[in-house]
C-alpha cells in the first residue's frame, strides 16, 4: 500500500491504470485501484473497477466481494445509483472489448456478470444474443432461455435501444433463420422499430434469401407477412408475396396478392413488373388463359408507353425487374421478330439505367479489359466463368454438369459465380463447387458478382440464366469480362453488352440472326449434351391406373406455364381418333384450375374426361424419369416445347411428337431428336402433329422401331456424348478468345 502522500505524487494514477487495462497488464491495474481505495475509501467508482481488474484475471468470487464491499452499509437508494455506476463501467469494457479488440468471450462474460446484477435489463440481455451469435455459439434457445422474447413480449414500459435490436436480430436471422424463435423475434420487433425502413432493410434481404437460395417458401411467406403488418402497402413486400405465393404452389392467394400489388403501383416501370407478376399467377395456376391474354395485351401497351418515355434515371432494383417483362410472350405466340424486338429495346433502356447508376463499376470494368491484351494473352490458360442461379437440382443444373465434368483443365481454369446460393443447396449444388476452381455462393446482387468476377480477371463469362433471373442480367450489363455469352437459360437475353449466343443448326432458323443482338455461334451439331439420366423405380402402374394392357397412353408432363389451349385442342384431335387411348397429364400447376382447363378443351372437342386422367408430382427427379416409360407417345408443347423432359423422354426411349415453329422455345425438341437420330414425330405443322399423334398411336411396330433407335443411339448419337460436346464448346471458347485479340489489337 502507497500513502496519501504517494497518491499526491501520482496524478496520473488513473491514466496508468487505464494504460494497464488497455495492455492487459490486470495485476498492476489492481494494484493501482486497491491503492485508491485505501487514499479514497468514499469513492465507490474505485470498487467497481478494481472488481473488474478482479473479474478479469478470472477472479470472481473476489470481484464480487469487492462490489458488495462498494455497496456496503448504503441506502437503497444510494445502492441503486451505485448499480448503475457499476453497470456502465461493466458495459463500457464489454463494448471495447466487442469493438476494439474483438474479444468476444470476454464481452460475453462482463454482461453475464451485469445479468446477474440486473436480470431484466432487455439491451444487455439482446447484446449477449448478439455476442452468441458472432460466437457461432447461438443456437435459438437463448433468447427464450434468457427471457428475452418475454420480457419483449410483456405490456410493461422498457426502454429497448431498437438499433441494437435491430443488429440483433440480423445476426439472429442469419444464424438460426429456421428456428420458430426467429420468427418470434422477428415479430416482437414490430413494436419497438422507430423507422419501418430499418426493420426492412434486415428483413426483405432475409426473405430472398430463405426463399432463393433456401426454397422455404412457406417460411418466407410468413416474415412477408409481419413486413406488410408494419407497412401494409410496401411494394417491395407485395411483389415478394406474390412470388412466394405461386412458387409455394397456393395458387389462388398468388392471382389475388399479384392483383393487389399491381393496384398500388404508380410508375410504369413498377405497374410492367406487377402486371407481370399476374401474368405468372395465371400461367402458374394453368388453366387462366383468357385471363392471362388481357393481361398479355395490358403487359404490351405498358410496355409501349415505357419505351416511349425511355426513363434514363431508374433506381436499380426498378430496372433488373424489367428485364423479365416479357417473359411469357414465348409462351403465349410463336412470333420470334415480334417478341425479340420488344426484348431487344427493353434490354436496351435497362442496358442506359445500368450504365447510368453502376457507371463507376461500368467504367472500371471497361478499363481493365483495355489492360489485359498481353502479349501471352493467345497462349494463356483462359478462364472462364460461369454464372446462374440454377448450378443446383433444376432442369440447367442437370444439363450443365458434363461440361464442368470434362472440362479441359490443362488449359482452361473454371469459376461459379452461383447467384442466390448463400445456403446449402443440396448434393448436386456441392458437386459443382468440388468441380470448379473457385466456387463463389452469392447472393442476389448483380453488382456483387460482378465486382467477383473482375477481380478473378475472367476471359469469358457464360450467363445460363438469361432473364430466368435478372440479377444475371445486370451483372452481363456491367460487363466485368471481354467476351461474354449467353447459353442454355430461356432463349437470349439480349443485353448489349452479351458477344454470342451459343445455338446450334437447327435450334434457331438460319434468318434469327436478323434479330439477335447477340452473333449467334452455332456448335456443329448440338448446343446441349449429356451422358444420360439417373433413372429410379417407376410408381407408375397401368392396373392401379384402371388402363388396359392394350389401350394406347399418351402423356404430357409440363410446367402450367406451358399448356397452351390451341396444343391442347390438337391432343384432344389425336386422342379422339386412337381408339382406347388415353391422355395422362402431369404438370407443376393447380390441379383443379388443370383438370378444368383440360376437360373443357375436350368436351369442345368431343372427347369424354375419362379419358383424360391426371398425374401428382414424383417424389424425385429420378423417379419422374422412370414413370416416362408408362407412356407410348409423349405428346410435346407449343409453342413453347420441353427441354429437359425431351430428353428425358428420349433417354428413356419413349417415342415424341412435336411441332416445330421459329422461335427458339418451339425448336427444343426438334433439335434434340435430330441430334439422337430420330425424325419420326417431328410436326411443321398443326395438320403433321395430329398426324404424327394418331399414326404413333394406332403403328406399335413403329413406336418400337423408334424406342430400339433411341437406345442404339445412346453409344453414337451427338446429344449422348457429354466429353465431345465440350471439346467442341472450349473450341468456341478459343476462337472467340482469339477473334477478340484481333479485333483489339
């Protein structure tokens, strides 16, 4: 112990102890304080940080005992100041230990420390949430076992700082997103947030994100829910729930929540974006088509007035909805100039917006492909990057992993940018990630993954989204790599800044480069290849079907998207003259609004509902493959024709009709048959596909004639060889590498 007079001598006792403390040096802090108290018994400040140098050399049973000691023999209410006193020197040090030094265990010990001396304190209780979290310790029993959520709960007045809250509950709904106490938290927010627009802006990126990349639609459905309690009328809330609504299969919420959103809307530009969220609804549904085509005609003149208007200053979010505007034409009309001139201008204004409000990022991007003309640059192992939101269990996702399964690595190195993908996606999701170089899970910013894919120096970036997802399209518009191409998706994109459309001879007509932004480069035989299909057990059977080993079973299996009442009509003509045939009908839709829309079409044209039965959804990808075989002739869409299920069908060597048009979703079909060997069935014509229906059903000799070329042509056929489809890619890859080496030299 120093005197009084040694304390007199040292005014800067404090700033030392302070010094100690940042330094870790405890002891001597102690010291220091035990030193003040026997100077300065009557100052309780000294107890209180002496019991933390205590607490902090994990001593806290003497801590303790110092604060008691503090306290001692005072009144209550110079005990309450007291606590208080000690509560702010005990949440000073949590606070720089969480900020300035990162120590998270330590700041989680000093606040179980306050807990005990003031169990009910909400915002103490809400930072030792919050420190689980950044833990990783957080599991979601906390916040009931720390009382939290019924103390948030309770009708009594406390004081919540709603930023903290708000901190909170970011790292709890990235933490435990699924635990029922989320949503709890979530709702107990409600009341304490000041401003609705900082709970959104934790909120609405979490709902993406549970609903993109997670597929929690349900769960998704119920935040948007406690949004729109808050703020009934948020655009952005009521475009979510639409969404959510349709993919979670409720249909009918789905048509009255888009109608809702697009009442409220006041731009153009957000009035296009609903009017098209009801046009999903009703082709989500099936069966809405009536409906569906006036709202097709509204989608056309709102799309006129915006063009007319050509609005240069659209916030982002405002202008990557647009580019899905016309996402359905292809499904109404087999009018490729038309469709593609309305696509290509729109593209064009959202390619203005994109340049005006990312040109910073625009900008940099357009620099750096001005530096990378090196003189190795022919001879480099050139990367290429592949971006989509479907590298995944989806029909892109199936298709595409042959070419990062034989990909050359010798001279080309392979990145994902996977959009939407910041949660675990499943096995075939993980597949890709093992077969890239670098794997990136983003999430839905299209500047973000554009920012990635500069800084990773990409040679050719290959979109597989088209305007499936919009977010692709933005990131293609920022342009962050030379060549840039568009593959697979929906059909092109047309976004300026995209150099070539990978097709092949037959997918597009020899005059769709009169309406192609993009230089069609045409693969020499097919644009898509695969090895083949996982194949599981049927759950199909005839007898439990009530149908005769003899009778003739013709199936359509689409999305509701798909079912077009004129197609429709021509498989009712088939039906009628195939005696004892019937027509199984499976597709992701409501099943009543289906059946409805199905029935009527044949009752018009003389066809009895018996025969006509409908088909649930199979457990799994594999299993829906195996229950192709029940069928004798897979009857396609139009005008826009399968994909992934045509070569399914084709893999299982189930004979196909399919009527060809001139845009690129009516020629799927028709160039994968050409590229398996087979031309029966192939229609050019309403007339040719009846034809073809009823003479597949009537010939068995025929149809087996076919099956047996299928199965030959899994050894010989281009559309069965995965190894020489890429071969033939990476050589697309090197004379467009080397195209623009000329072209900027």
């Amino acid at each position: 112990m120093i005197s009084n007079d040694l304390l007199a001598l040292a005014p800067d006792w404090q700033q030392q102890a302070h010094q100690c403390l940042l330094q870790g040096n405890y002891i001597k802090a102690a010291l220091l304080y035990e030193q003040a108290i026997v100077a300065e018994s009557s100052v309780k400040s000294h107890y209180w940080h002496l019991g933390l140098m205590l607490l902090l050399q994990e001593q806290e049973v003497e801590a303790q005992t110092t604060w008691l000691l503090g306290m001692s023999e005072g009144e209550p209410e110079e005990i309450d100041f007291w606590t208080e006193e000690l509560i702010e020197v005990l949440h000073a040090e949590a606070e720089r230990r969480r900020w300035e030094v990162g120590d998270y265990a330590v700041a989680w010990a000093i606040r179980q420390h306050i807990r005990e001396i003031n169990p009910n304190d909400v915002n103490n209780l809400l930072h030792l949430i919050g420190l689980s979290t950044l833990q990783s310790s957080y599991t979601g029993e906390q916040l009931k076992d720390l009382g939290v959520l019924e103390l948030l709960k309770s009708e009594s007045n406390i004081a919540v700082d709603s930023e903290l809250l708000l901190q909170v509950l970011s790292n709890v709904l990235t933490q435990a997103p699924f635990d029922p106490s989320s949503y709890e938290l979530t709702e107990a927010c409600l009341f304490y947030v000041k401003e609705s627009r900082d709970l959104m802006e934790v909120l609405i990126p979490f709902i993406y994100k549970i609903a993109y990349s997670a597929k929690q639609y349900q769960l998704a459905i119920r935040f948007t829910e406690l949004g729109l309690r808050l703020e009934p009328l948020h655009p952005e809330l009521l475009r979510s729930l639409s969404a959510f609504y349709q993919d979670n299969s409720e249909f009918s919420k789905g048509i009255e929540s888009a109608k809702l959103c697009y009442s409220v809307m006041e731009t153009v530009a957000d009035k296009i974006y609903a009017n098209m969220l009801i046009m999903r609804s009703l082709m989500s549904a099936g069966g809405y088509w009536e409906e569906f085509c006036s709202a097709l005609e509204l989608q056309k003149s709102l799309l006129a007035s915006l063009l007319e208007e050509q609005p240069p200053s659209l916030d982002s979010s405002a202008t990557i909805r647009l580019f899905a505007a016309v996402f359905f034409f292809p499904y109404f009309q087999d009018k490729a100039q038309e469709n593609a001139k309305l696509r290509i201008q729109l593209a064009q204004l959202c390619q203005l917006n994109i340049e005006n409000y990312a040109k910073e990022k625009v900008e940099e991007c357009r620099q750096w492909r001005g530096r990378i003309l090196k003189a190795d640059a022919p001879t480099k192992r050139l990367k290429i990057g592949y971006i989509s939101h479907c590298l995944r269990s989806h029909s892109v996702g199936w298709l595409a992993r042959w070419v990062f399964q034989y990909h050359d690595r010798e001279h080309f190195e392979i990145n994902a940018y996977m959009i939407g993908a910041e949660m675990s996606q499943g096995q075939l999701h993980e597949w890709y990630i093992s077969k890239a170089d670098k794997a990136y899970k983003l999430g839905l910013d299209g500047q973000e993954a554009a920012q990635k894919i500069y800084e990773d120096e990409i040679d050719i970036l290959v979109d597989l989204d088209s305007i499936t997802l919009t977010t692709s399209c933005e990131t293609m518009a920022i342009k962050p790599a030379p060549v840039q191409v568009g593959w697979l998706g929906w059909d092109a994109s047309s976004v300026p800044t995209i150099d070539y459309y990978l097709a092949d001879p037959y997918v597009l007509p020899e005059s769709a480069q009169e309406y192609y932004t993009e230089k069609i480069w045409r693969l020499p035989q097919t644009y898509i290849a695969v090895d083949g299909f996982e194949v599981g057990v049927p759950t199909l059977r005839r007898d439990e079907l009530g149908i005769s080993e003899d009778a003739v079973i013709y199936l359509s299996t689409q999305r509701g998207y798909k079912y077009n009442p004129n197609t429709a009509r021509l498989q009712m003509q088939i039906i009628k003259s195939v005696p004892n045939s019937y027509l199984l009908i499976k597709g992701l839709a409501d099943q009543e609004s289906l059946k409805n829309f199905f029935i009527q079409v044949a009752e018009s044209e003389g066809v009895s509902g018996d025969r006509l039965q409908f088909l649930p959804l199979a457990p799994s990808e594999q299993i829906h493959r195996a229950n192709l075989g029940i069928a004798d002739v897979v009857l396609d869409t139009y005008p826009y024709n399968g994909a992934t299920t045509t070569m399914e069908t084709l893999w299982i060597g189930v004979p196909l009709v399919t009527r060809v048009g001139e845009q690129f979703a009516a020629r799927n079909s028709y160039t994968m048959m050409m590229n398996a060997g087979i031309s029966e069935g192939i229609a050019w014509t309403d007339e040719e596909y009846v034809e073809w229906g009823i003479r597949l059903g009537k010939d068995a000799d025929l149809r087996q004639q076919i099956s047996w070329k299928l199965r030959q042509s899994r050894q010989t056929a281009p559309l069965w060889n995965g190894k020489q489809f890429t071969r033939e890619m990476e050589k697309a890859y090197e004379q467009m590498w080397q195209i623009y080496l000329e072209k900027n030299h």
